[in-house]
C-alpha cells in the first residue's frame, strides 16, 4: 500500500525526494449516541481503515491538494497565507480548515507542500471520513513542520476546524476516537471533561461488522442541529430547578422526577434518550470490562430502541437493516451508529455465523428497502499516525 501511494504521488507531482506518508483512521462508535453534544458518554473505536495523506515539502510557499477519490476535481493550489473556504473546493476545505487551525496559532509555513490524498473509508456513512482527513492533516503539520502539539490539542484543532471553518457544529467524538484510538481497544470518552479510559474489545468468539444501509444521510444535517436545539431547550427548563451544565450530568432517576419542568413533549423525549444512553454506555463499558458480552449486546439493542423511539433519528433503512440483524441466529446485539437518518450499523455477531448473517440479513433487508447492503468485518487499529 505505501510503496504503490508513493508511486502514484510521483506520478501526480513528479518525482523528487521520497514523500512521507501520514494515516488518521475512520471511527465507528459502540453506543453512546448523540450524548457526546450532551456532555455524556461516547464508546467508539478506530478502525484500520482510514485516510492516507502522502506529502512533501516544496521549495516555493504554495500548497498543492489532490485526492485519488475526488480525481474529477483535479489538483487544487493555493498560497500557504491564504487559506480561505471555497465551495468549489469541495473535499479540500477539510485540510484547509486544519491548517488554518495552525496559521491562526501563530504558524508561518515555512515551505509549501505537495499532498496526495487517499481514503478507503466508505463515505457519508457515519464512519468519520471528514474527521479522519482533518487528522491525517493534523498529524502532517505537526510532523513535517516540527510544531509538538500533543494529540489531544490536534484533536480539539480538528474538531474547531469542522464547526468554524466547515460549518458543522459536530460534537468531539470522531476527532477524538480518531486521533486516541488504540489497537484492540474501544475509549470511554467523558465529553465533558474530557476523561478518557480504553477498555480491551474482548469478544471471545465474536466479531464486530458494520454495515452500510447504503441510505446516504441525506436529511442528517439539518436534523442534526434540530436535535442540537431541542436537547438544549429541555436543558434550559431544568436548570429553573437544576444546578446543572448538561444533561450528561443527570441520572435516569433524577431525570424522571424533574422531567415535568420541560415543558415540550418532544423536547422532553429527547432529553430522556440523552440521560438514558449515556447511563447505558456507562454500563455496557462495566459488562465488556466483566466479560459479560450479551449484556453489552442488549444495552446495544436498547440503544438503538431509544433512537428510534425517542430520538427519533434511525428511518426506514437503519430500522430494517437493525431489525434483520435482531432475527439472526449469532446476534449478540445491532444499533445503528453515527447521526442517523441512514449511514451504517454495528452488531456483535458470533464467529461461527458471520457468513450466514452477511447473507441472510442482507437479503432481508433488500426484500424490505430495496436497497443492498454492505457488509464488513471490522479491524480495530490505532490512532492517527505517520506510517515509517
Ligand atoms: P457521524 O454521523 O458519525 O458523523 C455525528 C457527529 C458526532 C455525534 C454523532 C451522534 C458530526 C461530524 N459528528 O456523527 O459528533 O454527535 O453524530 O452520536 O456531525
Ligand atoms: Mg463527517
């Protein structure tokens, strides 16, 4: 893979001094869904697919982009002092976005680059491919230049990219799963605080499998910041009685004897799911920790119940797709993962009946939707890197 990223780095640039290659991975999360905006729980892990970012310093001050999933658009070059969005720059505005995070703490490039971009995460699925190339970005700057930040600073400039430079006003998950990740291991992630704990992924004899519903999210965005809207409202009300900062901070107890004070229904089953999932990622990471792999199965199966019911943020095509995962012999648990509205699932799934589950539900689900789905046996990897 590296060799054959460097041949074609010469082939789009030209040949010269060999090019160092940086990867950041995609991420997929375990539960913990819509909490992190909420200042609750996250569980995700990074996956050992992810972006690649294939650079090398130029000798005048121009940045030169080019991505072997975008060739359409061609190469696109800039001058290093001025990085500004543009909306025909479409997948650039990513890199962009980060490396504006560095001019704005004060860098001046020192020399411009040549950067060759290639991702095999499936896109628009909810598995972080826009967070996955703010990282690989992230970690080529701070390499290449010398700048020492740590990881965690590089995951808070990524993520400050995506909400000022991209306009998304994501939550700190994707870039902190991405940049923290850890080989075989999932992350507890405090959203609040920022506390972090890994917990070993040991499923004895099963495997994790994403899968693609192949329903591009196209309503996410806007229902996203929706959802945004009405958890923060049900936090207003409460705070007439309530001396709290988020609703991550309440258990489902204290939220069912103040849940009155929130005066819109919805809002009000929004917030429940918000406390409730984030007390239920809690408890899956105490039955993994134990061993207990059904009884994180089932808090999985609970969480996706509470997206769709309460959240209201799974549709047609998550909903069958989950549902034809729930009737296979093998499933230990299926949720759908990431915003919602279509994008993937997750499931645990016993070794011995991974063929029959890729077959059987898949073939459900195209008799329900319509739709094919795609299927695959996730490798949990590391954080972003550079690749030596
Ligand atoms: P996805 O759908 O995977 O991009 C989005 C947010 C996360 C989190 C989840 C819901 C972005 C970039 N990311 O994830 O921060 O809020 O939804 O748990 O919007
Ligand atoms: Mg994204």
């Amino acid at each position: 893979m590296q060799n054959q990223l460097i041949n074609q780095f010469n082939e789009v640039f030209g040949e010269g001094s060999n090019p160092r290659i940086f990867f950041a991975p995609g991420r997929v999360n375990l539960i913990g869904e819509h909490t992190d905006y909420n200042g609750g729980h996250v569980f995700p892990c990074a996956l050992s697919v992810g972006t690649y970012a294939v650079a090398r310093i130029r000798e005048d001050r121009n940045l030169r982009f080019y991505s072997l999933n975008f060739k359409e658009l061609g190469m696109i070059e800039i001058d290093s002092k001025t990085v500004e969005y543009e909306k025909s720059h479409d997948w650039v505005n990513y890199p962009k976005g980060v490396i504006k995070e560095f001019l704005d703490r004060g860098l001046t490039i020192p020399s411009g680059l040549d950067i060759l971009y290639f991702g095999n995460i499936p896109n628009g699925a909810g598995l972080s491919s826009s967070a996955s190339i703010e990282l690989a970005t992230a970690v080529m700057m701070n390499e290449l230049f010398s700048l020492s930040y740590d990881m965690l600073e590089l995951v808070k400039m990524s993520q400050h990219a995506e909400n000022s430079f991209i306009g998304v006003s994501c939550g700190i998950m994707d870039q902190f799963a991405i940049g923290m990740g850890k080989m075989e291991s999932a992350v507890l992630l405090n959203c609040q605080t920022l506390d972090y704990q890994y917990s070993p992924l040991k499923l004895n004899d099963a495997s994790l499998i994403i899968a693609n519903t192949n329903k591009r999210r196209a309503l996410a965005d806007s229902k996203y910041n929706e959802r945004r809207s009405e958890c923060e409202r049900a936090l207003k009300d409460l705070q007439k009685e309530l001396e709290i900062t988020s609703l991550g901070e309440l258990s489902p107890e204290e939220f069912a004897k103040h849940a009155h004070l929130i005066s819109n229904k919805t809002d009000r089953k929004r917030a429940k799911h918000a406390v409730e999932e984030n007390h239920r990622t809690l408890q899956a990471v105490k039955e993994l920790g134990a061993g207990d792999i059904e009884a994180f199965g089932s808090l999985m199966n609970q969480s996706h119940i509470s997206l769709r019911d309460d959240y209201e943020v799974t549709g047609a095509e998550l909903d069958a797709l989950v549902e034809a995962a729930w009737d296979e012999e093998g499933t230990i648990g299926s949720r759908m993962t990431g915003a919602g509205f279509g994008g993937c699932t997750v499931s645990i799934v016993k070794n011995e009946f991974i063929d029959t589950f890729i077959e059987n539900a898949g073939k459900t689900y195209f008799e329900k939707t319509g739709l094919k789905a795609e299927f695959y046996v996730v490798a949990v990897g590391d954080g972003a890197r550079e690749l030596k």
